[in-house]
C-alpha cells in the first residue's frame, strides 16, 4: 500500500470556533484505492475536518496538499474541480428532481461546459448512458424516475454518495454514509460504495461511527478524540489498542451515531 501516490495530504490543520478548538493540529494522508475510517466521539471535530479540507471552511492554521500541489486556500468549487469530492452527514439531494436528473446534474457540472444548453443537446444521450451507469453501480437505476424524495433512507445516502462518485473525484471524503438507516441497510449501502471506490482506486475517507463498518470495510483507522489524532493503524491494531478502547470504546462510540 505505501507505494502508492499520496492523493491528499493535511498538515498541522487547525480550525477554532471561539473557544472551542474542533481541530487543533491534524496531520493527515491518504493514498490512491485506500479506504479509511475517520472515527471519534460526537464533537471530535470529524466533520470539521471534512469542511476544511473540502473548501467549506478556511483553516486558522496548517496546509492542505492535494497531488503534492498546496491547495489550502483553494476555494470548493476549484476543488471539486480538481477531484476532491464529498457527501453529507445530511444528504444534499434536489429532492424534486429525479434520481436519474440528480445524477446527471453531477455528470454536466463536472463537464463544465459554458454553452451548456446546446452541449446538452448535442451529449444528451452519452450523458444519459453515463448517468445509467453510475446508477447501476450503486443499485439504483431501478429508482432512475422516482422524485428523489421518495426514496428510503438507506438509498438517499446511497444517492448522495453516487453524486460525489460522479464527478469521478481522486479522493472523496464521505461523512456518515450509513447513518439513520438499519444494521442491514448499512451493510448493503457499504457493498454498493466499497467496490465502486475499489475499482476507480479512488483515495475514500468514510467517516463511521458504527464499529462493525468500520472494521469491516476499511484498510485503516484514524480516531479523532478534541480536535486531535488520538491513534491511526489497521482495524486490528485499532481494535487492540488500550486508549482508544478507554477513550472511545469505553464511552460507546458504536451507539452515538447521528
Ligand atoms: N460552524 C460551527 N460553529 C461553531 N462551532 C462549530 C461549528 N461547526 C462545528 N462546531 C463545533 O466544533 C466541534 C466539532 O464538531 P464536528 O461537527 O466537526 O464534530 P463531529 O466529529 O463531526 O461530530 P458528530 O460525530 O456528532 O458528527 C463541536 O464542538 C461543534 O459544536
Ligand atoms: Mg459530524
């Protein structure tokens, strides 16, 4: 694995909300087809995190590489532009339009087209095929017609997910895929992303507070505790590791998903 490129790297990341310091100094890498699990209490900045390195918010302190290219102050549309993608803790669907329509918005937009009324016309068929795709992947192109806000839960987060995995991002950071939704809904919503992010080689970042997810889909662990990295290693290690165990198994981090 450590042969890999570095896709993103965060160094020193700080971020304070007056007194609160929701990430105080994070250091951070990620590598082509790795998929890591950011985990920690409620409140321990993972979100935060996430925000920063996504443009959403403006760091107090430390760098962000991405390809070995300082992108800190880039803004969040050069940055998905560049391929760093996301999904949302709540999802951020158009929930009036179609599955089929939320995904080719993400298609046309990563296109970038100016003239994009007569491109559309012109491409409408080739992005019909790829927005199908995208959706067969993630088991929705049954969904394709529904309004976006009738389908369940587990495929709401699914969707949102397929909209970031369509603007064919390196890396993407998903915060909470799998919450509100049952254990079994979990599982199926990690079986639709991890291979989908496997074969692309995309770097993945899933934020996960349900231990079962996280030992068993990622490569490694990174644990948040107060704005900090308490420990990183592989799901074994994690799972062994007295700390964290005290400072977050101990305080039931399995049940405080939000
Ligand atoms: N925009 C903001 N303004 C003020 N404080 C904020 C803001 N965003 C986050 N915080 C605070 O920063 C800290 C970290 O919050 P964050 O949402 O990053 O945690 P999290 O690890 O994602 O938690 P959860 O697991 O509950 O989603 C919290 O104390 C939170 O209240
Ligand atoms: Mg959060």
């Amino acid at each position: 694995m450590s042969e890999r490129e570095i896709i993103l790297e965060t160094i020193d990341m700080k971020k304070h909300f007056g007194e609160v310091k929701a990430v105080d100094g994070v250091s951070f890498k990620i590598r082509a087809g790795e998929v890591v699990a950011l985990i920690g209490p409620n409140g321990a900045g993972k979100t935060t995190f996430v925000n920063i390195v996504t443009g959403y918010y403006n760091p107090d302190g430390g760098k962000i590489y991405y390809m070995g290219r300082d992108v800190t102050k880039a803004s969040r549309i050069k940055k998905i532009k560049m391929g760093i993608a996301r999904s949302f803790q709540l999802v951020n669907l158009y929930d009036d339009l179609t599955v089929l329509d939320n995904i080719r918005i993400a298609v046309l937009s990563r296109m970038g087209k100016t003239s994009i009324f007569w491109k559309t016309v012109e491409h409408f068929n080739e992005i019909k095929k790829e927005s199908y795709e995208i959706l067969s992947t993630f088991g929705l192109a049954e969904k394709a017609p529904v309004p976006a806000k009738d389908l369940p839960q587990g495929e709401r987060k699914i969707l949102d997910v397929a909209i970031a995995f369509a603007l064919k991002p390196k890396v993407l950071l998903l915060d909470e895929p799998t919450s509100g939704v049952s254990s079994k809904d979990k599982h199926a919503i990690m079986n639709k992303i991890i291979p989908a992010v496997r074969n692309e080689k995309i770097a993945t970042m899933i934020i996960e507070h349900d231990m079962d997810i996280v030992f068993g889909y990622s490569d490694r662990v990174v644990v948040m505790y107060e704005g900090k990295i308490l420990a990183e290693g592989t799901p074994e290690e994690i799972k062994q590791s007295k700390e964290v165990q005290e400072k977050l198994l101990g305080v039931g981090v399995s049940a405080a998903g939000s």
